[in-house]
C-alpha cells in the first residue's frame, strides 16, 4: 500500500515539504533530493546516518518521520516523531496527527488520546479533530464492533507488496510487486520495489488459491497496475494504472506520473480497447475503482478539486451509452481531512472502504457504510480487530453469500510488505432489520391476499407500499433502531394502522395486522357484543339507566335491528362474583331490562327484544367466591351480551 496510496496523496504532503526550506548544509543536500523526489527509502538511510552522528534538528526528525509515515512504518516513524516532541512541542497541527496515529502502532492509545486533543486545540474546525472528540470512546466501540472475523493467509504472498484484490469469477486478481521476470526491472523510488503489475490466482471450490501468474500483458506495463474491477459478465474490467497509454507517460506541474483509471474490454478471452476514463486529469489522481451492485455507478479515490482532505471518495455514473456522468463527492457521512480509499460496495450495498480521518486502531482502518435505497449513506462504522489493527489495513473485498472475502495490511508477522488475508465473517456489523407479518380478518382469521401494505417513517412520510402475497404475507426492509408505522387496506374492509418501533439488533420485527369487514355477516346465535366489540355496557355503581358511552354502544345495535327487521336478540347481562349472589341476580336484571327499555324507546318493536340479568352465574373463568382475581379477570366476567335468537 506504500505505493498508489501514497503518491494519491503526495500533493497534500507537499506544501508540507516545501514549508521546510531547502537551506541545509551540504552533508543534508543528498538526502533532501531523494526526499523531495519521494525516494524515501534512499532519504531514510541518509536521514538516519546523519542522526546517529548526533546531529538533530526538527527538520532532521520531521523528514525521518515523515519518510517512514508515508511508507506506513509506524513504529519507526513514532521514534523519530517522539524525538521530534522531546525537542518542541511547538509543531505544525498535523504533526500532532501523525504522531497520535503512530502511538498507536505502538498500543500508546493513551497517548495518542492526548496527542489528538492536542490536535483539537491546533487545527480549528479540522473534521477529524471533531470526529474525535465525538468519539472519544471511539476504542469501546470498536471493541465492541471486534471479534467477528476469522482471518488467515491467502498464501499467495510473496515477500515484496501484495494487495488490493478483486473477484473476476472464480479468479481472484490482485497487484504484486513480486519480480515480474523481466530482463531489467524498473524500481519505485517510493519504496524501492519493483513497480506493481497485476496477477491473477484461481479459487478451489474449499476457497484454496492456486500459484499467482502474471495478469494479460496488454493490462500490465512498465508502471504501476492495480486494484481491478470487473463486471459481471466479465467483459469490461476498469483498473487503476499511472498515467501511462500506448507508449506514452503524463506527467503533471511537479513532473510526477500521477495515477489514472483505465477500462478494458474482453474480446475472444483477450483484454483490449484500454482507454483513460474521462474524469482522470495530468493534474490529480483518481484511482481503486469499484462497481456497485447495478454497475450503473462507479466510486473511486481521489485528490481532484472539491475533495475534503488529501484524498477522498467520490462516485460517477456510468450512463447506458457508457459514457460517464459528473463525479460526486460522498460527502462528510463518508470523508474526512484524512485519507479516504480503496472502495468496495458489497452486493447488498455496503460500503467498505480505509481511512485514516476516523477515531482507529492505527495507520488506515476499514469501515463500512450502509448505502440506503434512496443513496444516502449510513454512519460508517469501523470493522474491528482482527481485521483492523495498529498498521495499515485496507482494501476489503466481501461475497455477501458466503460472508468469505480478502483484505490487504502490512501488519507483524506477515511475509512481505504488504499483505493479503483472507476472512470469513462469523457475525454481521450492521444491524439489518425486516418487518414482516401476516395480514388477516380480524374475525375469521383468514388470510388476506392482495392487500395494500404502506410503510410510513414517524412523521407519517410515505416510504414504501405494495400488496401482500398469496398467502397475506409483506416484508419491508428498515432501519434499526427507527419507529414506523404499517397501515394496512383492502375493499370492504376498514384501514388498520400499527405502529411499531424496531430494535437495534439484527433480526425480524413481527407486525400481523387484522383488518375488520365493514359489512360483517351474522347469523342466529351470534353475539352482536362480539361483532362490534362491545365488551360491556356501563352503568353508574349500583344504578341501572343507561350512561352516555353505553348509549354509544348501544346505537350500534339498534342501526343493526334497524337494518335486519326480522332479527330478533335475547340481551344478557352479567357481573362478577363481588356481591352476594342474590345481590347480583337483581342488579344484573334491572341492567338487561333497562337496555331493552332504551331499544325500545328508540323504535325497536318490544316483541323482538327478551332478557334476563344472570348475575354471577355464568363467570367465564375461575373468580368465584373466595378466589383471588386481578382486576382484570373480574372485568372478564362483568359483560353484556345481545344474543341473535332468529333472523
């Protein structure tokens, strides 16, 4: 990685380098032309012989810091930043920045801590000095986000730089410094490696790589290669390459190659056509494309005007006649004054992408980000360890079936440079959410086919509607964490709407809906109480004339006598147990007499109505005499009831 991502930011270092003055002494000229011309490796062993004779000013522990910062060292570049402190703390903002990132590589956290507070103070309205102290428990988080990968060696690694692969297939390509077998091979300066051309290795059905060899010669040239994509067909491959076509190198102001991205077209199993994307430039960078799931959008890393920091992500669409629409900046949900690279969007639209602007464990995490249906993206959260860890770690590609995938770092213990690991994922970070359910008749219980289900956020927004299956099922994808509401309609029945408000855990919400019939069918022997969900009529304690809120239910009885003039209905009335049983008999029968007299003040003909008060006689559970009940389950028994006797 100490190679494209580097020299995608160099235009952000340089006025950094350039702020130093080239006024050394002559032992320094040397090592000042190698640094200035980006050749750190040469710069760095100068640099060090020099400071091993004693000799140390700021610029001298700047450069050495510096030099090893940008070759993702770490823990080199935290000795010479401390030695760099030990002298002044009276340091450029972005010092501070760097010297927290490179504590870290050393489990200084709390230091680190303290090094960005000072950052805070330093750089004003810097993004990733406010991202840290809104997060400043930013390690229980990711602590939290960790545990959830099994990693391991890809075994295709050579000891030079590996990294940024891509599924093409049931291939898996990546770009490799490793000795191309040329008879001269030309040297990256930046690193002192071979420049990157792409490999390509087949994945075994048990996920095993087969020995890497080299990718298509008409893809791979003199220059750097790197971080491929294709699409699915496998006819159309972009990929990221320096500014180099047919022969010919760009160069921009500073006479440096910058970094382009190209696209290829397969043709009889040959790659060909490669053609510059449009959106490149001889003045920045753009580079690591990566498809999204449609392939009508292509995000990519660059240092173009409008980006945020020293490098951001950014996003095009690709247009049916192929050619290519405006970039878009991601914005602040996703980019930082840091660096922000090496996208990938996952099949089921999550963003995974490096950055070193967040709160992390070290040198660039990966994060990932929710893409929503309507394009915004979510909070982005870091992936965790072991994935991250205190280095550099990026480029991670995922198939969203089988939870398996790769990524790069240059972490202890591994073979060369840079690295390639493959993971398979025991857990999934973001919460994803379905509510589902069932839509059903309130009274029969059958299931409703063909009904409209809308999904509507908190403020009642409209977000989605459709029909529920053959079988009254409906699903909406949603947020966790969030509260909607579900409305349901159908013909001849009334709209029910539930509220619901989702966890923030992984999972499914159930929310079955019952709709009720407008126009319901009765016959003889059915309780109208039920029908219309009288649960009681109420009367004043002790009294039996009919109260205001009775007199509502009971006009729903008389508009059915009204319209069904042959039926005919026995009203029960019923109380519970706490009275004496004669007590209850009487009370309950003057209730039942008193509901007929209020029908049949209202017009219902006298013979169509009987009743009886049956007191404590018919409970519906155990709370008789002597047994201890709830309110509730004393509510139960206290009930009325108008009986369908004929019709």
């Amino acid at each position: 990685m100490k190679t494209q991502i580097q020299m995608l930011i160099r235009t952000a270092f340089l006025s950094l380098i350039v702020a130093q003055g080239y006024g050394q002494k002559a032992k320094l000229a040397s090592a000042d032309k190698e640094y200035n011309n980006y050749a750190y490796i040469d710069a760095i062993k100068t640099y060090e012989r020099i400071a091993d004779k004693g000799y140390q000013t700021a610029e001298l522990f700047q450069k050495l810091g510096n030099a090893y910062y940008f070759n993702a060292d770490f823990v080199k570049a935290e000795k010479w930043y401390s030695e760099l402190f030990a002298m002044s703390n009276d340091q450029d903002a972005e010092y501070y920045y760097r010297y927290a990132q490179c504590l870290k590589s050393v489990d200084q956290y709390d230091k680190a801590d303290k090094m960005m507070s000072q950052f805070n103070k330093k750089s004003g309205n810097d993004e990733r000095a406010k991202l840290f102290d809104k997060n400043r428990n930013y390690l229980e988080i990711i602590k939290a986000n960790s545990g959830r990968y099994t990693i391991e060696d890809a075994g295709i690694n050579s000891e030079y730089s590996d990294y940024g692969s891509s599924f093409s297939k049931e291939k898996l390509i990546f770009a490799s410094a490793r000795d191309t077998g040329g008879v001269s091979k030309k040297i990256f300066k930046w690193t002192n490696q071979s420049f990157t051309n792409l490999y390509e290795s087949t994945v075994d059905s048990n996920g095993k790589l087969s020995q890497p060899k080299r990718f298509q010669r008409s893809i791979n040239s003199k220059y750097h290669e790197s971080t491929p994509v294709f699409t699915k067909d496998g006819t159309t491959m972009y990929f990221t390459r320096n500014n180099y076509l047919d022969g010919k190198k760009g160069k921009d102001g500073n006479k440096v190659i910058l970094l382009k991205i190209y696209k290829a077209t397969q043709k009889e199993g040959k790659w060909t056509d490669v053609i510059a994307l449009p959106l490149n430039s001889e003045q920045f960078s753009v580079a690591h494309p990566a498809l999204s799931p449609d392939e009508k959008a292509l995000y990519f890393a660059s240092d173009m005007p409008g980006t945020l920091g020293q490098s951001d992500l950014f996003k095009v669409a690709i247009n049916k006649d192929g050619s290519f629409g405006a970039p878009v900046n991601l914005g602040v949900s996703v980019n930082t004054p840091g660096r922000e690279t090496f996208p990938f969007i996952s099949a089921d639209n999550e963003l995974y992408y490096a950055t070193d602007g967040r709160p992390g464990l070290g040198g660039l995490d990966i994060f990932v980000s929710k893409i929503g249906e309507d394009g915004v993206l979510e909070e982005s959260q870091n992936v965790g360890a072991p994935v991250n860890g205190r280095t550099d770690d990026f480029a991670l590609l995922i198939d969203n079936v089988s939870r398996s995938g790769f990524f790069t770092s240059n972490r202890e213990g591994g073979k060369g440079y840079d690295d390639i690991y493959k993971f398979i994922e025991t857990r999934k970070l973001i919460c994803e959410q379905e509510l589902s359910g069932v839509v059903k008749d309130l009274d029969t219980g059958e299931l409703l086919s063909n009904t409209e289900v809308i999904l509507l956020d908190h403020n009642f927004k409209e977000l989605k509607r459709i029909f529920s299956d053959d079988k009254g099922y409906y699903t909406f994808e949603v947020t966790c964490g969030e509260t909607y509401y579900v409305r349901a309609s159908k013909p001849e029945y009334n709209t029910n709407e539930q509220k619901i408000s989702v966890t923030k855990e992984t999972g499914k919400t159930d929310v079955s809906i019952a709709l009720e019939k407008k126009v319901k069918s009765v016959k003889v022997g059915d309780d109208l109480a039920k029908v219309f969900g009288i649960k009681v009529i109420y009367f004043d304690l002790d009294k039996s004339f009919i109260r205001k809120d009775a007199a509502y239910e009971l006009e729903k009885i008389l508009i059915v006598m009204e319209e069904n003039p042959m039926m005919k209905i026995d009203v029960r009335s019923h109380t519970d147990s706490r009275q004496t049983h004669k007590y209850n008999v009487a009370l309950s029968d003057r209730r039942a007499k008193s509901t007929i007299a209020w029908l049949e003040k209202n017009g219902i003909d006298p013979g169509r109505l009987t009743g009886k008060g049956y007191g404590e006689t018919q409970l519906v559970n155990k709370c008789s005499d002597g047994v201890s009940c709830t309110e509730a389950e004393h509510q139960a028994n206290r009930r009325s009831e108008f009986i369908i006797t004929s019709m």
